[in-house]
C-alpha cells in the first residue's frame, strides 16, 4: 500500500472516525484504525467498536491498494503532531508503514487488514432517503428524553418507526417521552420498527453533513446512515418499544399557552433552590394555573422558597400540580420557538408540551411529580 | 472544663448473666453458644473457668469441648442480656445524661463536671463500678480518661472489677509504649501494615506525623493519628441520640446446607419479614438489597442491586435478593448462611413522586401498602402473625431465633 495525503485532512477524518474505536479493546483490531486505499485514488478510514462503526472516505493520491490496521492510540497521535504538509505513507516488508513528511519519517508497525470485520456497509431490507437537517433536528428533539439505565435498554434507545408515509422519532425515559417525525421520505417499505441506541444516533447528528441527503439502510440487527463521504452503522437495540401512542392523550381539560422564555427562566430560577436535593432527584415545582397567571413556587426546606407569577391563556379548568424542574428545563431548552402549549389532564396524569403556530412537528409528553 | 469519659465494660457479659440466671453453674466452666444441632456451632462467650483452659470466643463448639470435656454450654438468651443491659444504662444514667452504648456490654459516660457532686472522675468509676456489682451482680473494668479512645483503652487495661486512670499529664507514658494494635480501630490487617512500616506501638503511630498517616492509611489514617495522640474530641452521644440507621438486615445459618432455590427463597422470605418490620419501624425504605451467601465451604460472597423504587415491602426485598442470588450465585457448595440486607436507605416520608410510564409507581405503591399492613398486623398481634404463604412449609430457618441487637460496626467517630 502507498499513498499520499494531506495531513490536516487525514487527522479531522481520523478524529471523526476514532469516536467508534475503544482504545482499550481487549481485540487488537479492534482498537486499530482500519486503512484501505484503492485505484480510484481514495483513502477510505474505519473504525469500530462493534456496536457503533464510523467510515471515512477522502481524495488521497494512491500509488498503490491495500489495507491495513494501524494501532489508533499512536497513529491519531503522531499524525496530530505532524506538521501540515503532504504525508506519504507506505506499506514495507517487516508489518511497518512508513510516514514521510518532507525529509523525516516515522515507522508504525501494523495489522493486516484482511481480518478487519465488514461491517461498515451493506444493503437494508428497508432502505430510506431523508435530508440531513431533518435528521439531525429530529435527533436532538429525542435525544432529551432517553434513560442511561442499562437495566431497561429500550429506554437507552430512540424508536425510529416508518407508519403512514412518516418517519417516526420516539425516545422516553420512563418519566417523559419525546415523539417527533419527518414527512417526505422515500422509502421501500410502509412499517418498519427499530430501537437504535441514542449514544449512537448522538454520533449520527455529530458527524453527518446536514445540508447532505442521507441514506439509510436497516436489517434486523444493523442499521447503517450514508452520506457522500461519511457512513455510521450502529447495532440495534433488541425488544419492543412502549405503545407509545396510547400513553399520549389526545383531549385536554386545561390547555395553556405561555411564552416560552418567561417559564424557562422561573424554572431555573427555582431549580437553583432544588438542584442539592441529591438522593430524590425530585426537584418539584408546584404549578398552579389560575384563568390568567400561573403561579410557579418551590421549596427546598433547607436552603429557602420562590414564588413566581407568569401570564398565560388558560382554555378550560384551573389545575394544580407538581414537575420535576430540571425535566421541564431540558424539554424547554431544546424547544425552538417563542410560544409553547402545555395540555393537562388532571394531576396524576401525563401533559402535553407542543409548539405553537407552524412548530407543531414534536410532542414532549412528562408525567408530573404526585405530591403527597 | 476538663473533659472526664469514663469507659464501662461489662466482664464476660453473656456468660455472667447465663450463671445469674442458672447459680448452679457458679464456678463451672461455661460458654455461651449456639445450639449444636441446628450447627450455630461457635463460642460466644465464655465464663473466667473456661478461660482457664484456652477456651477462645469464637472458636467453634467442638473445639471448646475437646479442650474443656467438662464444658457447659448453654445457649444464648438475648432478651435476658438485654434487660440487664438497660438495667445498668439505669445506673449511668443516674450519674450522667450522656450515656452512649458501644453493644450491649459496653458504654461510654462523659462525666465532665460532676466533680462538685460525685467527687473526682476516678470515684465516679468506683461508684459506678461498686454500684453495678451489687445492684445487677455484674463486675465491670472502668477506663477513666480525657477522651473516648483513651477511656475504652483504659478499660480494655484493667482487669476484672478493675478501674484504670490516663491523663494528660501521663499518657504518653502510659499508652505510648503499648503495641498499636490496643488502640481503637487497628484490626489485625491495619495492624500488619502499620508493623510493615516499623510502627509498633502507640507511641510510634503518634510521632510518624499526620501526612504519613493521611498518605498511607487515607481518612482511617488520619484518624488512629488523631487518636494516638489523644487528640480525639469525639462527643458521647447524648440521651435518647442515636447514630443514623445506614442499613438493616438479618442472617441465619440453615439448619441443613442447602441446594434448592426455592428454599433459599423462602428464607430470604423470612428473613425480609424481619428486615421490612425493623425498617418500617425506623420510618426507612431501602433503594437496594446486599446478599449475602456463605456456602457450605465457609466462602462468603456478597452481591448488591438496586430496587426500582424504594421499598420495606417484605417480599420486593426477598424476589432482589432472589434475582442477585440467580444471577451471581453459580452453586459451587450448597448454601449454609444467608444474609438479607436493605442498604442505601431513605425516608419513607417523601414531598413527592415522580410518575412513570412502565407502572413503577404502581408497583411501589401496592407493595408498599402490603409492607405497611405486615407491618401493623405485625404490631397488633405479635411476630408470626401474618406470613406469606411459601412460608408454611419448612423452611430450615432455626426455630425461635431472635431478632438480633444492633452491633456496634466500625470504629466510632
């Protein structure tokens, strides 16, 4: 294998690719980085941990193919401190690449390639064709809501689910639950469901150019997003996710709208007196929604009170009841738009945060905090 | 005001009170053990004659014997020692408020200030010491000094119906020459290290400086410095204070060696319903469960897990404690002893809770609300009263046992 490079290209696709490499993988080749130059003078770069992989692919002058893996901790290293000039790389006889920059050189023993697990692409029982900006968007709604506790994995991933001409987005973390979608897909299937893990799509919405249109292939255990010169596979989640929409209600007794930045910065506020509450992880806020204001007041025995009033429009019956803070906060936070619509039940049942007016693509879903 | 703690230990408690109760035994040898057939087969404690043969606390029963043939054993009875306990907190608190048990024959008394009506701090302990003899038929050891640590090492130092005295003035004289592993908080590994950096007694504990303890032994360190140099200022807990609860639990070894899970099930049953009883008296739940395993091999293995939501309920700590014991028990030797313990403990008075899609919530409430009637049924008409239905069979669960009295753990603060 021989070929020339740039270098300040080879590292930000190294550093790209290197988020799917555990360095401290018991298997050596897999804590390597996967190089594979072939005629059409393209480097292409991979890496994996098995459950996620990363591959790169860019212009490099190819004098000659090949393969190889290379130990990812000292390859990314040296090419990081190596000075911005074209780099050439070859393969030599003792299982040692050579790295030229201008009259130096450095020799990294190496891996054959041959072994290197294939997973970085394949054909999809269902294949897709969505634009990366909706991609991302839908990722970031989701990626608020899922649970890190391994003991119920389905809640560690989002739902992506094809059902009536939609690409389906839903994450929950048993306490709160995100359903979003994108509309104009193409696609060779009418259903399909799969639990991808969120670390997983997190890489996704990274690395992905958003102006780019993605595709995407799923089989039963993979599912794998391409761009132009970027793929990211990842290993599903097994099992069923949640009847997600039964747990959505579809009528209201009290239905508010306020302006999103007032009730943000209360809660904040209020999440500062609440946020040392380390073993219940509560942090309540009380809401009382009166015909014209909400009253937002929290208590933190040991460091003091707030009591706060925010205008709102209330269509149907006042109602008192308790969130969690720091739930709302993050919702709140990654919600574009001025207004926001919270739908209630009565306390012990799920409300509803949507958008207003044309930013009506996503539903938050929390379950309150029964006071007692 | 000069600080004066004084330090009362029972001597051979347990064994003391089994000759009280029964005289014949005066002037026999005699332990104090577990019944040999249902194998709690060690010494618990032992009377002054059994000593006199080499009879060790707890060595196992069968050994006693072959050292003493004549050996008494008598099994314990918790319920008499722990009357003549109170009956002597009785008695130091007629001298003082602040009284703190250390276990069920030990106590520390902080008799700063009595001098004008009790006389010095040395009279004291031979009021108290002559007082407990003749009211209970108790000898103690009394240890009279400036702190805690100092108070108990004096006690530990005297000998039977004995009083011992440190001060200021004369403790590095007294205490610095004896070997590190009296004092309070060296146990035999912390003892072996220390003796691998050259320190062997008190008083080379107390010169080695606080960074070379704080840097070798971390927080434990620092603190057996603070104590050899009779620096510690810890507070004897006042009346009716108490440490707060970290965890509850409850053992047993079976009667026969097990090899059934279901079995073990059912013990870890009954062993809950004490554990969720003592709980639900505490006012605490558990947000996890410590398993503990000891195989007929007498290897030890523990396991914990968290709870979906905190819990007293009898049976949700009993099925943890099922699904650890399934998951990391791999049945090398059958079971002899387990061990159920509720740790990670909260109040069960919460401000709110946090509702969930996946019935959590409605889980902890149900199985709450059966922890809570097991509970009350339990108060109202006594242990036993209201079970679970596996529970009727055998069970290899000894009969009669006792719930346990709180032990005193680790090295006080």
């Amino acid at each position: 294998m021989k070929f020339t490079v740039n270098q300040k290209e080879l590292l930000n696709n190294l550093l790209i690719v290197n988020k799917a490499i555990s360095s401290k993988n018991i298997q050596p080749l897999l804590s390597g980085i996967y190089l594979e130059t072939k005629d059409d003078n393209k480097l292409i770069i991979r890496g994996t941990d098995m459950e996620l992989g990363i591959e790169s692919e860019i212009g490099a002058l190819v004098d000659e193919a090949g393969k190889i893996v290379l130990p990812s901790k000292y390859f990314v290293e040296i090419v990081r401190k190596l000075p911005m000039v074209d780099l050439e790389l070859s393969t030599e006889e003792n299982n040692q690449i050579k790295i030229v920059y201008g009259s130096s050189e450095i020799k990294l023993n190496y891996y054959e390639g041959s072994e290197y697990p294939s997973i970085h692409d394949f054909i999809g029982e269902c294949v897709l064709k969505i634009k990366g900006d909706d991609l991302v968007n839908a990722i970031s709604l989701s990626q608020v809501v899922v649970s890190t506790d391994m003991t119920r994995p389905i809640f560690t991933g989002i739902l992506l689910e094809i059902k009536n001409d939609k690409l389906n987005f839903v994450s929950s973390d048993t306490h709160r639950l995100c359903y979003t979608y994108i509309e104009n897909i193409e696609k060779n299937v009418d259903a399909w469901e799969s639990i991808v893990p969120a670390k997983s799509l997190k890489e996704v919405a990274y690395i992905i150019h958003e102006d780019e249109e993605i595709e995407i292939h799923i089989t039963s255990n993979r599912i794998l997003f391409k761009s132009r010169n970027i793929k990211v596979t990842s290993r599903l989640i097994e099992g069923k996710f949640v009847n997600y929409e039964q747990v959505i209600p579809k009528e209201f007794n009290s239905q508010i709208n306020i302006i999103k930045k007032s009730l943000l910065d209360s809660l904040e506020r209020a999440f500062v007196l609440t946020r040392d509450e380390i073993k219940s992880k509560l942090n309540t806020v009380k809401f009382n929604i009166k015909e014209k204001v909400l009253i937002i007041s929290s208590r933190a025995s040991e460091v003091g009170d707030i009591y706060e009033e925010i205008p709102i429009y209330l269509q149907g019956n006042e109602i008192e009841l308790g969130f969690n803070g720091k739930y709302l906060i993050e919702i709140l936070r990654n919600i574009d738009g001025e207004e926001i619509s919270i739908n209630l039940n009565d306390p012990q049942s799920p409300g509803i945060i949507k958008g207003t007016q044309g930013n009506e693509k996503f539903i938050y879903l929390i379950l309150p905090v029964r006071l007692q | 005001m000069k600080r004066a703690i004084l330090h009362c230990d029972m001597n051979n408690f347990y064994a003391t009170v089994e000759v009280k109760m029964n005289p014949e035994l005066e002037g026999k040898p005699v332990v104090v053990g577990g019944s040999k057939r249902e194998r709690h087969g060690i010494v618990l404690a032992k009377s002054y004659e059994a000593k006199k043969f080499g009879v060790r606390t707890g060595e196992t029963l069968n050994d006693a014997i072959s050292k003493c043939p004549e050996l008494i054993v008598v099994p314990p009875h918790f319920d008499e020692y722990l009357l003549i306990s109170n009956e002597a907190r009785e008695i130091y608190n007629s001298f003082t408020d602040k009284v703190e048990s250390y276990g069920i024959d030990e106590c520390w008394l902080d008799i700063s200030g009595t001098e004008g009506l009790f006389g010095s701090p040395y009279e004291v302990g031979m009021l108290i010491k002559e007082k407990i003899k003749e009211e209970i038929g108790v000898t103690v050891s009394v240890g009279v000094s400036f702190n805690k640590i100092f108070a108990k090492l004096c006690s530990d130092l005297a000998g039977r119906d004995e009083i011992r005295e440190v001060w200021e003035e004369d403790f590095r004289k007294i205490i610095w020459p004896l070997p590190v592993g009296c004092l309070l908080g060296v146990g035999y590994a912390t003892r072996k290290k220390l003796a691998w950096y050259g320190i062997k007694t008190i008083g080379d504990l107390a010169k080695v400086g606080e960074d070379f303890m704080r840097s070798k032994f971390g927080k434990n360190g620092w603190y057996l410095y603070v104590y050899a140099n009779g620096y510690d200022v810890s507070r004897v807990a006042g009346f009716g204070e108490r440490a707060p609860v970290k965890s509850v639990g409850h053992g047993t070894t079976l009667v026969a060696d097990v090899v059934d899970e279901e079995i073990v099930y059912g013990v870890m049953l009954e062993l809950s319903l004490d554990v969720g009883y003592r709980m639900a008296k505490l006012g605490v739940r558990a947000r996890g469960v410590e398993l503990t395993i000891r195989d007929s091999s007498l290897a030890f293995f523990s396991f914990q897990c968290r709870l979906d939501f905190p819990s007293s309920c009898p049976s949700v700590l009993a099925n943890a404690g099922r699904s650890l014991f399934r998951a990391k028990y791999a049945w090398a030797f059958p079971v002899r002893a387990i061990t159920i313990r509720g740790i990670d403990l909260v109040s069960e008075v919460v401000s709110g809770v946090q509702l969930d899609l996946i019935g959590v919530v409605d889980n902890m409430d149900r199985f709450n609300r059966i922890g809570g009637v097991l509970s009350d049924v339990r108060d109202r008409f006594g242990r036993g009263s209201l079970s679970y239905g596996v529970l009727l069979s055998d069970n290899k669960v000894p009969e009669g046992r006792r719930l346990d009295t709180v032990m005193p753990s680790g090295i006080i603060r």
